[in-house]
C-alpha cells in the first residue's frame, strides 16, 4: 500500500513514460517453453518494420522525399500490419493470445474492405496517387467521407471504442498475452507509431485545404485528431463485437460502394 504512484515521479509525473520505457527496455524476454521460437521473435520486430515503412507515405516537407505513389504506397504496407498479429498470437501456442489474434484478423480484414474502398474514391475525386498533391487538391468535399474514414482508422488502430484485441475482461490480454519486455514494447510502439502517421495523414487529406503548406500547422492538426481519438476513447464504451462487424459489413460497406457507383457513374458521363 506504500507504492509510489504514477504521479509521484517527476514534476507533473512527466518522467513517469521515460521509467516505463526503461522498465520494458531492461525486463528479461520470456519464451514460451512450446512457442514457435522463430515467429514469436520476428513478430515484434516485424510490426514495428512495417509501422516505421508507413511513414514513407508521408511527404517531407522540404521536398527532398516524396513518393508519387505515396497512397497506393499506404494502401499496401497497411493490408501488411494484420500479419504480424497473426503470427504473434498463433506462435505463442496460447489459447488466449490465438483468440485474440483471430478476432483481430476478423476486424481488421472487415474494416480493410471499407477502408480501401474509401482510398480508391479518393484516388478517383483527386485523380493522384500522391499525399502530397493534397496539398493543392484538397477541398470541403472529402468532409463527406472523414466519419466513415475516422471510424475505419479507429477499427484499423484498434483504438477504443473498437479495441478487441487488446480486450482484457474477455481475453486476459489478447494476441500479446505471452509478451513482455522489449518485445511488448516492440509491438505498442508500432501501435502508436500507425496511430500518430494515421492522424498526420488525415490532417494531410481532409485538412490542408485551410491549413497553409507549414510543417508545424499540420502537426497541430495532427495533435487536434489525436486528441479526439483519445477523446472517443474516454467517451464511448467498447462495443460488441457481433455489433462492430454488423457496422462495418452492412452499414460502412454498402454506403462506401454506392458512393463509389455513383462517382463512376458520375465520371462515366
């Protein structure tokens, strides 16, 4: 009962992050004795790869990296970040963590249906596969499409109110049950690192029509969207899970391919 909480260490408790870190960092992994060694040890590594890849999609600001395929680019590396936690649950030979990553696979292949979907109508309203062209290309009418895309990204990070994998009441942990360590660091970092580009991205896409060509503006942004992520998070419970998959294959689904009908319609004219 004498523990130091977390708002003891530290003016404002701001060195409370820097000692979790340090904590992970220096724990010892353990391997599951019956765990495939080799995917159990790629996994973390494999995830954090891919979060840190995403980031290419991003335009550099000065110019001097800027990919003319920057969102075909997203598009693929992102259908990729749903193996490592496949590979992750199915490797710790747990029932938990196999659970937890099956209802993960299951939410992300259902969201990545809407979620491409919508990309491909951006790549059809902007007629570029670039981020960058945003800039110059961006205007009011994509706000018809940021609900849908701000609930995709939800159900895509896994954030709340769409966190099933990480559901600890019903799955003691989810697909990282058997991970500590810097290994669980491994696989939160690249969490995160997806959920700050993806905001930076949605800043980028729905935002830069008002926001002048500045580094620092469109991080503000940025830090706007992610604040109401977290915003979401502390005002909406979790949903069920049988209600997030309705959601998505027959609201978001059908919504997001008439749209798409009618914008190939539309241009067919």
């Amino acid at each position: 009962m004498i523990r130091v909480g977390p708002n003891k260490p530290g003016f404002l408790a701001l060195l409370q992050p820097l000692l979790d870190a340090l904590k992970l960092f220096t724990k010892q992994n353990l391997i599951p004795y019956q765990a495939n060694k080799l995917l159990y040890s790629f996994s973390p590594h494999f995830a954090l790869f891919l979060s840190l890849l995403v980031w290419f999609a991003l335009p550099s600001f000065f110019l001097a990296f800027s990919l003319n395929f920057s969102l075909f680019f997203f598009f693929c590396v992102s259908s990729l970040l749903v193996f490592p936690v496949l590979f992750s649950g199915w490797s710790s030979n747990s029932k938990y963590s196999l659970i937890g990553s099956l209802r993960s696979v299951a939410q992300s292949i259902s969201y990545e249906s809407v979620f491409r979907t919508l990309i491909v109508i951006l790549f059809i309203v902007a007629s570029t596969f670039r981020v960058y062209s945003f800039f110059s290309l961006s205007s009011p009418i994509f706000f018809f499409f940021i609900i849908p895309w701000i609930i995709c990204t939800l159900a895509e990070t896994h954030r709340a109110p769409f966190d099933f994998r990480e559901s600890e009441s019903e799955l003691v942990r989810g697909f990282n049950t058997e991970y500590g360590g810097a290994y669980f660091s491994f696989i939160f970092l690249s969490e995160y690192g997806v959920l700050i580009f993806s905001c930076l991205l949605i800043s980028v896409l729905f935002f830069s029509f008002f926001v002048p060509f500045s580094p620092l503006l469109i991080s503000l942004v940025g830090l706007f969207i992610s604040f109401v992520f977290i915003w979401i998070r502390i005002t909406f419970c979790r949903f069920r899970y049988d209600l997030l998959i309705i959601v998505s294959w027959k609201i978001l689904l059908p919504l997001s391919l008439n749209i798409f009908f009618i914008l190939l319609m539309f241009f067919s004219l």
